[in-house]
C-alpha cells in the first residue's frame, strides 16, 4: 500500500512560493485586526472566571491554612505536589521543540515554536506557584533562598528541595531568555508595522532597537544556538531533579532509579498534547492555518506517540521492577497501585496514555484537527492520573500496616487545581492579541533557503 | 547642511545583496552593513569573528556560574556544620545539581550579555530608522549601507557604484 502524498513536500512544510509579505501578514496582521475576536472574548471570559477561582481558592488557602487541602496523615504530598509535577513537566515539551529542532535544523518548527515557548514560561509559572501555595506561609518563601540572616543560617543544598528550587528558578531564567532573544527581530516587525504610537513605542521596547543588521544577526545566530544547546540539558536535569523528591527517600514504590527517565519522558509526553492542543487552537483562533499546516499537526501527532511509547516502557519497568527486586513492600505497593483504592488514577493512564494514544498511528488521525485534539485532551488527563498514580497510592502503604491510610481531595484541593488554567489561560490570551506567535523571520529564512535564493 | 553618514542601498531580494556585499568587501570596502530580515549565511564569513565571542563568554559565564555555586554551598556548611546522617560536610556527589544549574544560568546570562554587549543594543534612536522605507529591513527588505567614514568611500563613485547593482540608492543623515 503506497502512503497518501504529502500536503507539501517542503522541509518547512509549507507552500514553496510563499511570500515574505504574505508571511509578514498572516503573522502580523491578528495584532491590528484579530480574525476571531467572539471567540477570543469567549477564551478570555473563560480565563478571567478561572483566574477569579484561583485567586479566591489561594486567599481561601491562605486565611485557612494548608488544611483546607486534602493533605493529612499519611499522605502528606497531594495535589500540590502533583498538580506541579504535572504543570511543570508540561513545560518540558516547548523547550524540546524550540531547542533541540532548533539544532538540528529542522525549519518546520519554525512555525510551532513560539507558541510552544509561550506553552512553557505559563506552565512553568502555574507550576512554581504550587509549591510556594503549599508552604503554610508563603510570604515567608524567601526562607528557602540563600541569602545572610541574623540567625546564620543557610538552605541545605544536599536536600532535593533545594535543588528543585533552584532548578525551577534556573529554568524560567533560562526559558525566558532563549523566549524572549528569540522573539526579538519579531518584535521589530512588528514595530516598523504598527499603526499608533502607543503600539510602536511598546513595541520598540521590546525590539531594544533592533535593526536587522548582518553583524547583529551574527551574534544572534550565536546566541541562540548557545541557548538552545543549554536548555536542552536543563531539560533533563529540572525532570530528574523533581523526580529526585520522590525518589530519594526510601518510599516503596518511589525510591527508584527508573524514575528520572521516567519523568523526563512523560514530562515531554504530556507537553506535546499541550503543544499539539494548542497549535491546532492557536491555527484556529489567528486564522493561520497557512502556517502551520496539517502535515505539523501529523509532525505532532508522530512525536506525541514516540514519546508516548517511551513512557509506556517506564510503565512496564515500573510493574517489573518490584517483582524482580522481590521486595515484598514494593510488591504491596505495586498491588495497591493496581488494585487498591485509587486503581481508576493507574487504569486511566493505561488507557489514555497507552491505549487512546494507539490512533495515532494512522495518518487520517493525525492530520484531523479535532480527532487529533481529542487525543491530545485524552493524553493530558491520562497524565494527570499517571501523576496521582505515582505520587499518591505509595503514601497510603507506608511500611507499618498501623500507618496506612487515605487520601481524598477537598474542594478547594480541585477548585486551586482548575484555577490554575485560568492562570495559564489569561496571559496566554494576551499573547495571542499582542505577540507575534509564529516566528515569522525564521519563517522567512526557511523558505528563502528551500527555495535557493537566499 | 549635516554631514551624511553614508549611502543605503535597497536590494528586492536577498541574492543580489549578498552578491553586493561581498563585492563590495571584495573591492576594499570595509565598513559596510547589510540589513535584512533574517541572517543571511553567504555573509557570515565577514562577520564571524565577532559572533565567536558569544560561545566563549558562556564558558566564561559557565565556569563562573561553578564557582559561585561551590562558594556558596561550601561556604554555607563552613559557616553552620551541620551534620546530616553522618555525610561529610563537603559531599561533592550531593553538591553537583547545583552547581550545574548556576554553570547553565551563568553560561546562558553571559551569552545574552554578551550580544547586547556586542551589538550595542539596547538602543532608543539610530540614524539609520531615520531612511525612507528603512522600516521594510524587518519584513521583506534588503540594504546594504556603506559608510561615509570608510577610506574608499567617495559620495560620486560609491553612489553610482550602488545604483548599479540597487533598485535605490539613498544618502543617510543624522
């Protein structure tokens, strides 16, 4: 059976005679006049509501206190350890795209990497703000920072807290430079484009005066190499750093060395569903289905399976694993996880994550906007049980029998947790109105090299 | 009347500014800049060594980055020893995570640095912003400007040397 031709059989994936000014308007054109203002006003609406609910949940949580959560004895780690496992690992996927395809050169995620970018700094955040929330006192959150006190005292930087403090802190530096560097020549586009002053002078700021000079673009080409090249490792270290919370104790069914690589994997799984969720609503919402085209819809969907495959095989090594150590705690554990009260988080994952995600191998899938964007929101949840599974049913069996226990999320354990779409949402609604989301010099570049005539 | 500071050339495609460009360098001119929308990679070579900083002062940034780390880390548990199941208070395995992320942070503000450092932005004004149409270097656009101050510049013969090869050739003022 011979495959079906593909849309465009271009490198970047787009119409080869593509202009640079028809670029410049399908990227440009949505900061003056928005395609879908209803539909924005609709996305917006919805993020103000979420963000009202997240705001009233932590001022909840904090007049109340971390009791109002569903934390207790045994288990001490809820959905705030979770719900940021799960945000932050989401981020993991737009640093892969805009950095690793960055190096080596693949021009159609020039198309998807802004807006992946984007995906990353709001998940990040919503992240970061979990654990902060969890603290009892977060005004005191400076406590876990170095810095000279009367009292002479100083983190402990052999503890994985520390670690994932500082591994948050250096990824969003980090994020936010390769982000913004990245951004802007666009900027300056959008500048030398912009109609009122008010716009042109914001613009111009951000731009830092940007000229398009050959020596400037010399030093930018080096820069955001250097970035990428340095992103990528911090990948790896902030998803094994968070793993190393769980792993480090010696919890059954955590202290494992599969988990670092574990995590990686489903952090970048579960940020592809997102990417890919976003593109195809971003294409949507700014009328740019030009730009990213069906076939990186299908580039998602490859990339979403492949990473889905690496972390069913974390799953399968995770069930072998206590069975081949013979411990009989890692047994039980592993059995509660099966069987036990939270069984639904382990059976949702399995068929999210394993079995929904199976469609995806059939290009008719891929290539279908809403087909594709069902899996993507099936992907997410069966992350999200993934999470609970790994992070919950092990604290219920703890090593004496006296201490099980276990664990139900309150209210405000899920109104915090849908809230922080509202936190994710409401700026990520902003970006769409004022930042050019497509990165559109590289655009440019792309199709100027695949032609030949640059 | 002011002094000009050079003539700008437009191009309608990025072929014949690079063919321009490296002419022009070809024939001595030596402080010349292109402006386009994106890196042109013909016109790399002349501009190298400059942009070979930025991969340097990261290793420079980087390994400042380690060191701060380890002062910090060290320094800490020689001003309060604090003794956790026994470890040695200078466990370097432990000491690790940290320092590679404050290399990667280090590393990654110096490259930024030093490409604003480099390019001398951020900047509010420049001259050039002042040229008729200079505004389409960010979208689809192609200059090539060569200054008054280069040694072969000469306001006749570089101007008509430009409009040979340029669809428009226009003097820049302060």
């Amino acid at each position: 059976m011979r495959p079906e031709p593909l849309l465009h059989d271009t490198g970047h994936f787009l119409p080869r005679d593509l202009s640079d000014q028809q670029v410049s308007r399908q990227v440009f054109g949505p900061l003056q006049q928005f395609p879908r203002r209803v539909a924005w006003r609709w996305l917006f609406g919805i993020a103000i509501t979420l963000l009202l609910m997240y705001l009233a949940s932590a001022t909840v949580l904090l007049a109340n206190g971390v009791g109002m959560w569903g934390n207790n004895q045994p288990v001490h780690w809820g959905y705030g350890i979770l719900n940021y496992i799960w945000w932050l690992g989401i981020g993991h996927a737009g640093t892969f795209i805009s950095a690793l395809l960055l190096l080596i050169e693949r021009p159609w995620r020039h198309t998807l990497n802004r807006l992946a970018e984007l995906m990353t700094l709001m998940a990040v955040i919503c992240a970061a703000l979990y654990p902060i929330l969890h603290l009892g006192r977060p005004w005191l959150f400076y406590w876990i920072l170095p810095y000279p006190n009367e009292m002479g005292l100083w983190p402990q930087f052999k503890s994985p807290t520390a670690w994932d403090m500082f591994a948050i802190l250096s990824y969003l530096t980090v994020s936010l430079l390769f982000l913004l560097v990245g951004a802007i020549p666009d900027f300056a586009t959008a500048r030398d484009r912009a109609q009122g002053a008010l716009r042109q002078t914001l613009y111009g700021l951000m731009a830092l005066g940007w000229r398009g000079s050959q020596q400037h673009w010399a030093l930018w080409r080096s820069t955001t190499r250097v970035l990428a090249m340095l992103a990528i490792p911090l990948v790896f270290a902030v998803s094994s750093g968070y793993s190393f919370l769980l792993t480090m104790g010696p919890q059954s069914g955590w202290h494992s060395t599969l988990f670092p690589p574990y995590f990686v994997a489903g952090a970048v799984f579960s940020g592809f569903a997102l990417v890919a969720l976003l593109a195809i609503g971003v294409r949507w919402l700014l009328h740019i289905e030009a730009l990213i085209t069906l076939r990186h819809l299908d580039m998602l969907g490859r990339l979403l399976l492949a990473t889905g495959w690496l972390t069913a095989y974390g799953y399968l090594m995770d069930l072998f694993m206590p069975f081949y150590s013979g411990d009989t705690h890692e047994i039980e554990v592993l059995l509660t996880r099966l069987s036990g009260p939270h069984a639904w988080s382990f059976w949702l994952a399995i068929v999210c994550n394993v079995g929904v995600l199976q469609a995806l191998w059939w290009r008719s899938v891929r290539q279908r906007p809403g087909v594709l964007a069902a899996v993507a929101l099936a992907v997410l949840v069966g992350m999200w049980a993934e999470r609970f599974m790994l992070v919950i049913p092990p604290q219920t069996r703890d090593f004496l029998v006296s201490t099980w226990g276990g664990y139900t999320p309150t209210i405000w354990d899920w109104t915090l947790f849908i809230g922080s779409f509202g936190v994710f949402l409401l700026p990520y609604s902003l970006f769409l109105r004022y930042v050019p989301m497509v990165s559109a010099f590289e655009v440019k570049q792309a199709l100027h090299q695949e032609r030949g005539d640059d | 009347m002011t002094e000009s500071l050079g003539l700008l050339a437009e191009f309608d495609a990025p072929q014949p500014l690079v063919e321009a460009s490296l002419h022009a360098w070809a024939i001595g001119y030596r402080r010349l800049d292109a402006f386009a929308p994106f890196p042109l990679e013909a016109l790399q070579p002349l501009l190298k060594p400059k942009a070979s900083r930025v991969s340097s002062m990261a290793c420079i940034g980087g390994l400042l980055g380690i060191g701060l780390a380890l002062l910090m880390q060290i320094g800490s548990v020689w001003s309060y020893p604090l003794n956790v199941g026994g470890r040695p208070l200078i466990a370097l395995p432990l000491l690790m995570v940290v320092t590679f992320l404050f290399a990667v942070v280090g590393a990654a503000i110096a490259a930024v640095l030093t490409l604003l450092v480099s390019s001398r932005l951020p900047r509010l004004h420049h001259p050039l912003f002042g040229a008729e149409g200079f505004e389409r270097a960010s979208d689809d656009g192609f200059f090539l400007f060569i200054e008054a101050g280069d040694p072969l510049f000469d306001a006749q013969a570089t101007r008509a040397w430009l409009a040979e090869r340029a669809i428009s050739v226009r003097e820049v003022r302060p």
